[in-house]
C-alpha cells in the first residue's frame, strides 16, 4: 500500500520560549501540552454543509433568473428567452451534466488518503486522455526537476500528488463535458476557455500569497468561470431541442452570464463532488454581494481575475481599487508584490502606486 498524500504546508515551528531567571512555581503539566486537535467533521456534517451551501445558491440563482424575466416583454423571443432561463433555474440535473465515469472514479480514487498508487495510476490508464494530461503535468516546467521526465504514471503520480492528480482530472472533464457546445457559442467558448487557462496559472503563482496550496489555487482558477461553459452548454441544448436558431441579443446575452455564471459555477462544482470551500469561492469570485465575507480563496481568484484581464488589455491595474472593490486583506504594497511576482513583472501599475514612497 501506498500512503497517497496531498501537497500540504507546514507551519514554521513557535520561537524559543525566553527562561526568565527569576524562579517561580512548576506549572501543571497541562500548560505544556498542545491544545486537542478539532474534532473531525463527519461526513454527516459535510453533507448537511454541502445541502446548505447548494440551497443558498439556487435561492441566489432563482433570484437572479426573476430579476431577467421581469425585464423582458412580449413575443416569440421573450418567451424562448424565459423558458431558458426556466430551465436554468429549475432543471439542475439535466443543466449540469455529470463528469464522465472514467473520471469521477479516478476523482474517487486521487482524493481518498489510504488509495493504493496502483490503483490511481489504473484508473488513469482507463483514460487515454486523462494519462496524457497527467504525464504532461508532471513533465511541466513547474514539476520537473532539471531536464528529468517521467514515463510511467506510477512516477507522474508521485511527482504531483493528489492535488495535481485531481487538477488533471477536472481539467479534462471541463473540456470534455462543457467546452464542445457549437454553434454560436463556440467562439465565446474558446474565449472563456483561454481566460480560464490564463487565469489558473496567475493563480498557482498568487497561491501562497493568500495561504492556499498552489495546486489547490491552480484549479480554482481553471473552475472559477465553469458557470459560463455551464450557460453555453444550456444555450446549446435548448437550441437543439427547440430546434430554432435565433441567436440571443448580445446585451442580453451577456447580461445573463454577468448575473448567472457565480451561482451556475458554485452549483456546478458541488454537482461534480469537489469541496464546497472551492465550490463557494467561485460563486463569490466578483466580490459584489453588499456583505463581503472573509474568504481568501475567493478573493485569490478576483485578484487572478483581475489580473489576467489587466494583462490581457495592456491596461494599468490600480492595486488600492482592487483592494476596496474586492473587500481584500491585503496593503497595496503587499498586493502589488503579489501580482507582480506572479507575472514575472508584466504587470502595470498606475503612476501613483509607483510614486509611493518606499518603506
């Protein structure tokens, strides 16, 4: 048996204790000893966290999808337009489509902790595609060591871990199930599909910089607009079953994904089993709600975001905004270091951030 692992970080140990010279009475043996560890969750408790979770999200996306329908008027496309939005709304199992088989048992398999290797590097070779994606990744720039490749899956798996295993895994799955819709849609689907990439790799960099595993930041990037390939998916079906072709006003278009892609995605991701702390970062990844939790990991992928798009337009970002829009934990100066290491320095930043003065 193989004790399969996740890439976790370890706290540095406390200081030194100072030893005052002064004598004074023993202290209890109990003073010396660690706090009890938390108690676990059990999977009881996870589940009633997950059915609360998913609750609050369809209450968010059926209030949402009201808002749309009360502005449209009469005629055959306000009506298409609400019965989309119905079933957006009301049709959950059949909008968001499960993973595929292979998949969801090399899922099962990478996130259990007593896992035997062999049985993950199996469940990979059930999947060309999937054993493809995961000696890619071990055989990336940001895993090898030196000019050393691995061959073997056995030897990707002990390269990435758990974490980049799972990465893999949803990564293929994305494209497979929602990248493929046709039609009208394929052009903005390949758009949101490079953000998406674009957005992972400014994430793994800005990872530790808000305390979360690189690998775990990684893949938040790539799910954090799954609500979008979610619409277009859904766009595309009732297209098909409708059988008309009349595209969408485009103001309406993209309203609907600005309104409906957070609650989508949040949705999506419990659907497909992953945790419901990533599953709530990205339904909260724009920051909009009138009381902004404290919640690193989406506010790891609104700086992402954000950056990405800053790159992506050559504008200049304004780091002070970012942290008031986005309701951050974060000072300017800490923010801009962030994002600049995790650019390699192609970044821009306002004048006025530059003409701070130095610390």
């Amino acid at each position: 048996m193989f004790g399969w692992f996740r890439r976790r970080f370890v706290p540095s140990p406390p200081p030194e204790p100072i030893v005052s010279a002064v004598p004074r009475a023993p202290s209890p043996a109990s003073a010396f000893m660690p706090p009890p560890p938390p108690e676990p969750e059990s999977d009881a408790q996870r589940e009633r966290a997950r059915e609360a979770l998913r609750d609050q999200l369809r209450a968010r996306l059926a209030e949402r999808v009201h808002a749309l329908t009360a502005e449209l008027g009469r005629g055959a496309q306000a009506d298409d337009v609400r019965a989309l939005l119905h079933r957006l709304a009301h049709a959950e199992d059949r909008t968001l489509r499960p993973i595929p088989t292979a998949a969801q048992r090399a899922l099962r398999l990478a996130r259990h902790p007593l896992a035997n290797l062999q049985d993950v590097a199996e469940a990979f070779e059930r999947d060309p595609s999937l054993a493809e994606g995961l000696l890619r990744m071990a055989n990336s720039a940001w895993y090898r060591i030196g000019t050393s490749e691995v061959d073997s899956l056995h030897d990707a798996l002990q390269r990435t871990g758990s974490a980049g295993a799972e990465t893999v895994i949803m990564k293929h799955s994305l494209q497979g199930t929602l990248c493929r819709p046709g039609g009208a849609c394929e052009a903005m689907t390949a758009q949101v599909w490079l953000h998406l990439t674009r957005t992972a790799a400014i994430a793994r960099g800005l990872g530790r910089g808000f305390g979360i595993d690189p690998e775990t930041a990684y893949l938040l990037g790539l799910m954090h607009d799954t609500g979008k390939l979610v619409l277009f998916d859904a766009l595309s079906e009732h297209r098909r079953r409708t059988r008309t072709t009349t595209p969408l006003p485009f103001s309406l278009l993209r309203r609907m994904l600005h309104e409906m892609h957070e609650p989508l995605g949040g949705l999506a991701l419990l659907r497909w089993g992953l945790d419901p702390a990533l599953a709530e970062a990205v339904a909260d990844h724009h920051r909009q709600g009138e009381v902004r939790t404290v919640n690193a990991a989406a506010e790891l992928l609104f700086v992402a975001e954000r950056t990405d798009l800053a790159l992506a337009t050559g504008a200049s970002c304004d780091p002070e905004r970012w942290i008031h829009e986005g309701g951050l934990a974060l000072e300017a100066r800490t923010l801009r270091g962030l994002c600049g290491h995790a650019t390699d320095g192609a970044l821009r930043f306002t004048e006025q951030e530059w003409l701070l003065p130095a610390v």
